[in-house]
C-alpha cells in the first residue's frame, strides 16, 4: 500500500501549500478529502489502471486522477514540484506547531524571511518578531509553547487507551458543582481507532469557575488556558486535553460542532446554507432568530434530517442515506449474546476457562467459544492433539457444572505459509468452532498471502478467520492481501469474519467492515481476551463494526444460542 500513502501525502502537502499561500479553500479541501479516501483504499492504487475506475474513488475527479496516473506511471507530479518551488523548504512542516497558522506563517517568511523551524526559533527570542502586526508577547509564548508540543508529542493514542483516561477526566469534571452532561466531543465520540488531544463538553452557566476546577484537577501538569469558556491542560502523561463549557441552549450545537468530523459538519452547513439557515456552536439561525440549539436531534431536524450516530459522521454517505431514509440501524453492545474468541491457561491465557466463563456470564453472556492456540504457536503454548482432547474433555465437564452459560470447544488454528491448517480434518471436526489465522510469515506478497488466507477460509470446518489483516495499530502495519478476494471467498462459502476488539487490533477496521457489510458476508466481534477484564475490550469492537455501518444481522454474535448453535452446522454443511 506504500503508493497509497505517497500519492495521500503528495496531496496532503499541495494541500499545506495551497493553505500558505491562501489559495481557494474548496481547491485545498479538494486535496485533503482526496488523501483520506486514496490512504483507505484496501487495494494498491498501482493495480488500478483505467483512469476512468480512479475518478469512482470518492474525491477524486479527472485532474485529481491525471495527477494520481502521471505518479503512477512516472514516480513524480510536475505540478506539485512547480507548487514546492513556491515555498520555502521546510516551511510547511511549521504548519504542525500549535498556535501558528497559515497567515501568521507566511507573514513570518515574507516579512523576517523564516523558513524552517530554526528560523523560527531565533525569530521569537529576538524583539523584531513583536514589531509583526498580531504578534505580541503572549502570541510568542503560545508558539514557543508549540514548538515543545511539536517536538514531544507522539503518536495518537489507541482508542483502548484515550477512552478509558477520558472517562476518568469526565468523572472528576462531573463531580464539580454545577456541571451537567460531561461527555466526550472530537475523533473520541466518534470512535476513531486512534485519537489526538481529547476533547470534552460540558453544561454550565459559570464557565469561569468551571474552567478553573478543572484546570486544579491532580492529572493536570501544565495549564496551556484557562479563559471564561474554554481550558486546555497537559496530563502527566503527556496527553492534552481541551474543555469547552458550553449553557443549556447551545449545548446540542457545540456537541455536533465539536463531534465532527470537520467533512460531516461542513456538509450540514452547505444544506442550512440552502435552506436559508445558518449553523454553527451556538445553534440554528433563521437570520438573526435562533431556532434550535439545546439537542442535537433539533439541529439535524431544522435540516430535516433525523439524528445520525457519531461513529458514522464521516462524510461517507451517511448524510445521502439520511435524507433516504436509509440510516443503518446500527449494531449495540447490548445486541452482542457471547464472545467466539478468547484464550485460557489451556494455552497463553492467564485464568481458567471456568473464570473466563464466569466472568462472561456475569455480562450476561449466552455463550462463549474457548479458542486456544494449535501447536503451531509455540511461543503462545499451541495445544498438541492430546491437550487439546484433554482440554476438550474439562469443557464437557464445565458445561455441566456451570448453568445458564454454554461453552464451546474451539481452537484458534494457525494457517500455514501453504494455506494448510494446524491440526488435520479429523481433530477438527470434533471441535465446536474453528476460527483461522495468520500467525507467521507477514511479510508474503500480496497473491501469495491471499492465496494463503483463500485455501484455509475453503477448509469445510473453519467457521471464521479472525484479526484478517494482522495488524497491530502503531506497531505492526497489515499484511498484504487483496482483501476483496477474502471478502468474495467467505461469501461464496458462507463464512464470517472478525473485527477484532483488542485495543490494538480493531481488526477488520472500520473501512473493511463497510466492505464486509455491503455484501452481506457475516461478522464476529470478539475480544481475543487472555484475562477477564480483557472481555470488556468487546465495546471497541463494537463501535469499530458501528463505524462500519454493521447490524445486528450482520454479527453471528448477536444470535441467540439457538440461532448460533444452528449457523455453526450450516457453515460445515451439517
């Protein structure tokens, strides 16, 4: 996929120019939406070569696909290397220090001639900067202050970590008097596999001593604002976070507005804009009159549009299928009846299956499939053939001690570098469930890989291959596999796929899942869990699939025990 990300960064860079040198923002919107959409193809671009299939990729019209063509075939733009000559190298790069835009940026270069980040960083301990029009004192600070967020910041959080830590801040921020309806805004709320800086709301008339509590909080290391409305703080971990306090009749505006995504909200705007209102934090405005602001639902129904779910605000149709009334009726975590993935001590697990189960049962769980390792997976204990019927025998045991809770004997079964299973026809056909994976040999070409994952997916007894692309957020990339031809394999042979919960899987994401969904092929949301409390990583998943415009009907996990029981023999053919 490397072409992807080039041609997504060539074009998030035109972008950052054009930006510099204020160009037409609909021209710069224009190559920053055409980057996200070539970054989340699941095909390498390379391999489409008619010009006219690059113009069906959302964003992309025939200058975008000239450009994208001329890349392809000669390694280079020429359009983007006149547009480097135009500015300063190094220059750009300066767009990512917080508190120094655009226009503050390029007044800098034409005026004190800065060009890159040392540049700047003489300028602001000089007295010329401050003869600048807009650049005082405290303007300096906020970008020296910018600069060391620029050096030390790191990558975005995993979702599994930022959500757990931005509960723990709304739960100190609701416990201060006079604040209602703390809740998460940004790429958090809309779930996002990985966020930023977190942004927070909440309801209250005295923003001022709200703000201060807040920036007094014990996480708090470094206040970087504090005004009547808004505070920004650093946490001991390095992680900021950024408080809006918003009054009652504002507060379902701001939440859209600080929800997102930037491409959803501009979408809104353009549709008040045609039916003569105008949106934005504050509420709805009919001229100078305001006509909804408290709830969302009011702003998306002044658009006459009903309510549409944070995950799936992305400008990916969800606005087109709104005004269809064709809004997915998305999956909920209180539609998921069991989870088919979870390992025991049998294996790499750290408790027994009878506490895996328990702790399930307690969530309310119908079911659960003990799927430990094959013997392939030496490093995670893999099961031989004789622990694995021992292993069976204590599951037969189980079920009949522990009531209201079914366990299902299964294996997470190693593919080979040759397609072939870990364990022979014969022990798996005396297992529940098999669910499939690559645990090996990631770097395989595309066709190789595929190949792979296609023979294991037409063995007759596995059920389900799980974490499909083996990728691990931030540290591992996917393998390459041309994921269209898994896609078509388990449909023509009715078996699912999973998204993965694990915090650093999400695996299928959520661009997978919207493939997955389209054609009807059934999911598994599962955790992977190796602990108990690892089960409670299945929201993740969760709002991944919700992400993905999933259903209830699409997760074989939302059946009921009866309905699951039935679909494992109809994917054997029993």
């Amino acid at each position: 996929m490397s072409k992807n990300r080039e041609i997504g960064d060539i074009f998030d860079t035109m972008a950052d120019i054009l930006d510099l040198l204020e160009d037409n923002p609909f021209r710069i919107r224009a190559y920053r939406n055409a980057a996200r959409n070539i970054r989340e193809l699941t095909v390498n671009i390379e391999d489409i070569v008619n010009r006219d299939e690059l113009t069906k990729i959302p964003g992309i019209g025939k200058d975008l696909g000239d450009k994208i063509s001329e890349f392809i075939q000669t390694g280079k733009i020429n359009d983007y290397d006149k547009l480097k000559k135009k500015v300063p190298e190094g220059l750009v790069e300066l767009l990512g220090i917080q508190g120094l835009g655009p226009k503050t940026l390029s007044k800098l270069n034409k005026e004190l001639g800065i060009k890159n980040l040392d540049d700047l960083e003489r300028a602001l301990e000089g007295k010329k900067i401050l003869t600048i029009h807009g650049m005082g004192e405290k303007k300096v600070e906020d970008i020296k202050r910018g600069i060391e967020l620029l050096k030390h910041s790191g990558e975005r959080m995993p979702l599994g970590i930022a959500l757990p830590l931005a509960e723990e801040i709304i739960f100190e921020i609701s416990k201060i008097p006079g604040t209602e309806g703390t809740i998460a805004a940004g790429s958090l709320r809309r779930m996002r596999e990985t966020v930023g800086d977190i942004d927070i709301l909440t309801m209250a008339k005295n923003g001022e001593e709200i703000i201060k509590a807040f920036t007094n909080l014990s996480p708090v290391k470094e206040v970087l604002a504090a005004g009547d409305t808004k505070g920004s703080v650093i946490l001991e971990n390095g992680t900021q976070i950024d408080l809006r306090v918003v009054e009652q009749e504002s507060y379902g505006a701001a939440l859209l507005y600080f929800t997102g995504s930037k491409a959803h909200n501009i979408k809104l705007r353009t549709i008040a804009l045609e039916k003569g209102l105008k949106i934005n934090e504050y509420g709805a405005f009919r001229d100078k009159e305001k006509i909804a602001g408290k709830k969302e639902e009011e702003i998306y129904k002044t658009l006459e549009l009903p309510w549409i779910p944070p995950e799936i605000r992305e400008d990916k149709g969800e606005i087109e299928a709104a005004l269809d009334s064709r809004l997915p009726n998305l999956i909920e975590l209180e539609d998921i009846r069991g989870d088919l993935h979870m390992h025991s001590k049998w294996s790499d697990g750290k408790v027994t299956i009878e506490e895996m189960a328990q702790k399930a049962k307690g969530l309310g769980y119908e079911y659960i499939a003990m799927t430990d390792h094959s013997p392939s997976s030496r490093i995670a204990r893999g099961l031989s053939v004789e622990r694995l019927y021992e292993k069976k025998k204590e599951v037969e045991e189980l079920n009949k001690k522990i009531k209201g809770i079914k366990i299902f004997m299964g294996s997470e079964v190693d593919i080979k570098s040759d397609g072939s299973l870990d364990y022979p026809d014969e022990v798996l056909k005396d297992l529940d469930i098999v669910i499939a994976s690559v645990h090996s040999g990631f770097k395989m070409d595309r066709e190789s890989m595929t190949r792979r994952i296609v023979k294991a997916l037409q063995n007759p007894f596995v059920h389900a291959l799980v974490h499909p692309t083996g990728r691990l957020i931030g540290e591992r990339e996917a393998f390459e596999v041309d994921m269209d031809e898994v896609i078509k394999t388990a449909k023509s042979l009715g078996k699912a796929l999973e998204v993965n919960s694990y915090y650093l899987r999400l695996d299928l994401n959520d661009i997978n899942v919207r493939k997955v969904t389209q054609v009807g092929v059934k999911l598994v949301i599962s955790t992977d869990a190796h602990l108990p409390d690892q089960l409670g990583m299945m929201r993740l998943g969760v709002s991944t699939a919700r992400r993905g415009w999933a259903e209830k009907k699409d997760v074989v996990n939302a059946m009921d025990l009866k309905g699951l029981s039935k679909w494992l023999k109809e994917v054997r053919k029993e």
